[in-house]
C-alpha cells in the first residue's frame, strides 16, 4: 500500500514546475504531509488557512476515515489563485479484540463521568496549540524500544464489546522502559493519573501537530519544557486502561488522528 501511495504523491510533484509545488507523505488516510511552495503567500487545505513558516512551508493531515478527495489552494506572488486535487487511499483496519479490561474501563460508574468529560477538555484544549514551531518538519522516530503490540485504526472491543477505534501505535515494554521524544517540541500538557490514559504527556511540533504518550508510569518532563529530539521523556507503564505494560503513541494535525507507523523512520536506540 505505502509504494502505491508514495507514487500517488510523486505524481502530484511532477505535475508542478520546478521550485513551485512539493509534497512530502503519504496520501492516505492516517497520513501527514508538508509541503513547500516557492514565493506563496497565502495556502489553504479544504478550505483552511495554512500556517506557512518563512520559506513557504506547511502541513497538513488526514484522519482515520477522512474523505478521499481534498483540495489544496494558494495565492502566488503574482496574485494568482491555484487549486489542485488530492486525491487519497482508503485503508482497511483490522479488527483487535480485547480481553481481561477491568470493569471500570469498560462501562465506567457514573460517579467518575465529570472527571472523565474535564480530562477529556482539557487534552482537546492541549491540541488545540497551532504554534510557530516547525519541528513538524524533522525526521521522526520510534520513541521506545518494545514489541508492536496494537496499531492505528483497529476496531477495538474490549471484553467483548465495541469501542472506539484505536488511534495510536503501542509498543510493549516492561514497566520503567524508557521513552524519548520522537522529535524536538514543546510540553503542553504533563499529567500523571488520567481516568483512561494514566500518566500522559503532550508534546507540540508546530503548526498544529502534536504527539501525545500514554499509560506512563513516570513524567520525566513539565508543562512549559523545551524538548530535544532524544530527550528522555516518561517511562513505559501499566496505567489507565491496559491489560498489560505498553506506551501508547498518538499524533495529531489539530483534530486530525494521525497514524505514527507512517512518519517513523528508525528506532531512536539505533540512532544513539
């Protein structure tokens, strides 16, 4: 599926002149993709205005069931309007059935409904940051050392019964394994005990693109910090709803639900 999208994409290059239209990413769903346009003064993605950084960059995303049809449009310096079509693959999801979730994970008591809706407003809040930071644009890589054990866009059912899709990459390690940052950002959101998700950090990139770790069994960073690609950010645990020891990895382009297996490029550990 990746080769096929990738073709997609250099077609979508070549259509253009030289120096005037270039993308990078997958045109699938779950995918990101950044963009430059050489001179470009103003561009929008479905009709939203894109952040741009100084040399004309940009980003965008599309989600688990995003539409297949897109349209991204600029102004030149000339004044002049451009519009092209982008068009993007359907992804089949498996289906991952869950067992041994405690009770309270699956059909929560009423008493803890109001913390669970103020947790969940206060990370939406988080990934509403739309930055200057174009850390989106660096190279990302696997935050932690662990067997893949769940992958975006399973229909998940826990004990049998449905739930919402997953939207991360899990990878299993033992509790206290440690987690770096995939790539430089911001800390925007630094918790140690959410109803679902247990421990849970929020790094910003830029240009409305976050990641976000859950199930952490230590925050090795605060709210405010500037973190450096490698940069050792929480520890792997077994908090929230899990059935076992795991990092959850998540990334988003503002309300867009992003699937990390498709920007990682190498195991940090590798790298060091």
């Amino acid at each position: 599926m990746h080769k096929f999208v990738a073709l997609i994409l250099l077609i979508c290059v070549l259509s253009f002149p030289v120096n005037a239209l270039e993308l990078k990413g997958y045109l699938t769903q779950g995918g990101l993709v950044t963009g430059s346009i050489a001179g470009v003064k103003s561009v929008s993605f479905n009709g939203e205005r894109l952040k741009l950084t100084d040399k004309g960059e940009f980003v965008f995303g599309f989600g688990r069931d995003a539409d297949t049809h897109h349209q991204l449009s600029w102004l030149d310096r000339e004044g002049k309007v451009h519009n092209q079509a982008i068009v993007i693959t359907q992804r089949d999801y498996q289906i991952d059935k869950i067992t041994g979730v405690a009770k309270k994970y699956v059909s929560p008591p009423k008493e803890v409904s109001e913390r669970i809706s103020r947790e969940a407003v206060a990370v939406k809040q988080a990934r509403k940051v739309n930055s200057d930071l174009n850390f989106f644009l660096d190279p990302v890589y696997k935050p932690a050392v662990g067997r893949i054990s769940g992958v975006y866009g399973s229909q998940r059912y826990f004990n049998g019964e449905p739930r919402r899709p997953h939207f991360g990459l899990d990878i299993a390690n033992k509790i206290g394994s440690p987690v770096y940052a995939p790539l430089s950002g911001s800390v925007v959101f630094a918790e140690n005990d959410l109803y679902y998700s247990g421990g849970t950090l929020i790094l910003d990139h830029g240009h409305g693109v976050t990641s976000t770790y859950i199930h952490l069994s230590k925050l090795n960073v605060k709210v405010g910090d500037t973190i450096t690609t490698g940069d050792k950010i929480a520890e792997i645990g077994a908090t929230g709803r899990v059935t076992g020891p795991h990092l959850d990895w998540r990334f988003n382009w503002k309300n867009e639900r992003l699937d990390p297996a498709l920007m990682m490029i190498d195991t940090l550990a590798n790298k060091k």
